[in-house]
C-alpha cells in the first residue's frame, strides 16, 4: 500500500488507508478475551515497520536489529522502577536512549557493506546481551528485569488485567510512528535514500552525503525499535535476555519478507500473519508451528513478489481499473 505510487491513478484511496486502523479498532470492540494477542501484534507490527526503514527503505543489511528492541525495553523498565511510573515519560525515554544508541553505532558500523555490516549488527546485539546478563544487579541477568508497573496513561487510564487500555495506548503509538515514516519515505530525504539504496556510488557522485543519511535512518529506524521494546516491557511488565538474542530479529526480519519490503503497511500484515500463525498453529501442535510459518515463507519467497502485501496492491489495482487488459499492475 506505501509503496511509491507508479501514477495518480495508482495512490490508495482514504478508505484503504482507513482500512487496517478501522479493523485494529473492530478487533478491539468485537474480540474480548484476545486483547493481549492484539497488544503483541501492534507492538510486532512497530518493530518490523523500524525494519522495514531501515533494511527496506535505506537498504542497510542487518540481523542485530534487537539491539534497539531490547535497549529500548530495558531503558523503559528501569525508567520504570527508577524514575518514574509514567509511561508516557518512560516511553519516550526509551525511544531516545535507542536513538542514541542507533546514532553512535551507525556512525561506527556504516561505513562497512555486506557480510562485514551483518557481522558488526549481531556483535552489537551480542554485546548487549552479554552486559545485560553480567549486570544482574542492574537488569536481572537471566532472571529478567521484574516489578516493572506502569502508571495511567494521561494519569486517566490505568493499565487492565483484560488488556483493553494497553490495546488503545499501543495503536496510538504505532499511528504516530506510522505517520512519521509515512512522511520520512516520501520525503526528499526518504527518495534519497532509495537512490543510495539502489547505486551509492552513484549518489556519492551527484553529491549526497550518503553515509549522513545512512545514519540518520538507521537511528530513526533505532528510535522506533525501541518504542516497541519500551510497549512490551510496558504492558508484559517483564524484559527477559531473549530481547537480544538472533532469533528475535530473525523473527522480526520473517515477518517484513512475509509483509513485503518498502512497503509499509507490508508490516501490519507480515507481523499479523505470523503472530495469528504462531497462537493457532501452536494452541494445535505447540512443536510444529515454526514448519507452518517455514512453509509460507518459502511459498512467499518463490511465488509471490514483494511479499503478501504485494499480492494485495496488485488486486487493488486490478480492481480500480477494472480489471483492463494490458493494465499495468
């Protein structure tokens, strides 16, 4: 749905772009008892949509990207216990302690590609996880970081048993986190970076500070990571070391190939198929649902270009035109 429309003719209407918040809020009156599954797939939603910025849109290969996620969960915790109860403050403070986390690394790392950058983005994200382990007094160590209790959001809304507040307090942060990158990759800046993406040299030659906007992306995409470990550690009340293993950005990177890359709401429907997967397949056969998930990422990767969300644009655009002959898709 985000990506670049190729005419006028091609951009979605309101009501698509409506569509995905209109169902978050059907899903929100008409599913009672499965508030917390909702609450897990926005905050896996927000995290693959700071994936997709950065190895999507800016084209920086990582598999550390749980670096952020995790920095971004353990800064709200201890904010949290130490600082203060609300989540408003706690959430932005993760939000710009994985920033500048993003910034520092980026700048350190991104001069490297290839196999050397992958290297360096699981070093990072094996480090942290090192620290926070040693450090017990600090984050737990293997314990994990506990009594985590937030306060009102607005001083108003008190986070239920039932998730029903911690439901309505994530989909308003991903809103504002999608209206940001909505903006950012239609942005001049956003265009630039799918040129660096495509031939760097290239735009090193017509003058782009291509490592400046590397950066730059990889610290918002940080940012935004971040904000999805501080809601988790928010409403789980608990940051485990599992935050920063490999397997958590391998998880987050299945679920943007399943979405499909530069696309952004790619990520709404990645993150949905595999959590909506992972709770059915697993209530069924708790030891073969990771087969099921295989099976449609290989089934995505042979036949269906750009991923499920591609599949999606491409009838809604044979739908708009009628379905014409020789349309483009």
């Amino acid at each position: 749905m985000s990506a670049i429309p190729q005419s006028k003719s091609d951009e979605p209407s309101a009501l698509w772009h409506a569509l995905p918040w209109l169902l978050a809020l059907a899903f929100f009156f008409l599913a009672d008892g499965y508030h917390s599954l909702g609450v897990n797939i926005l905050i896996m939603i927000l995290f693959t949509l700071s994936l997709d910025l950065a190895l999507g849109y800016a084209g920086i290969i990582t598999l550390g990207h749980a670096a952020f996620f995790g920095f971004g969960a353990y800064a709200a915790g201890l904010f949290n216990l130490h600082v203060s109860a609300d989540p408003l403050l706690g959430l932005a403070a993760a939000t710009l302690a994985a920033a500048a986390l993003g910034l520092v690394t980026g700048a350190l790392i991104l001069h490297t590609r290839g196999e050397t950058l992958l290297m360096l983005t699981l070093a990072i994200a094996a480090i942290l996880h090192e620290a926070a382990n040693h450090m017990r007094d600090l984050t737990g160590g293997d314990d994990g970081l506990a009594g985590i209790r937030p306060g009102a959001v607005f001083g108003l809304f008190r986070f239920d048993l039932w998730g029903k507040t911690s439901f309505l307090y994530c989909l308003g942060v991903l809103f504002v986190w999608f209206l940001i990158s909505w903006r950012v990759v239609r942005s001049p800046f956003g265009r630039s970076l799918d040129g660096v993406r495509q031939n760097a040299k290239r735009m090193r030659a017509i003058g782009t500070p291509v490592w400046l906007r590397l950066v730059a992306m990889y610290a918002l995409s940080a940012a935004m990571a971040g904000t999805a470990g501080a809601l988790s550690a928010q409403t789980t009340r608990l940051v485990g070391l599992s935050v920063f293993e490999l397997l958590t950005s391998g998880i987050v990177a299945v679920m943007l190939v399943l979405g499909g890359e530069r696309r952004l709401y790619g990520a709404f429907v990645g993150a949905t198929i595999y959590v909506l997967v992972q709770d059915v397949a697993g209530a069924i056969n708790p030891f073969y649902w990771m087969f099921v998930i295989g099976i449609l990422l290989v089934a995505i990767v042979l036949f269906f270009d750009g991923g499920l969300m591609g599949v999606i644009e491409t009838a809604r655009r044979k739908l708009r035109r009628g379905g014409a002959p020789g349309a483009a898709p």
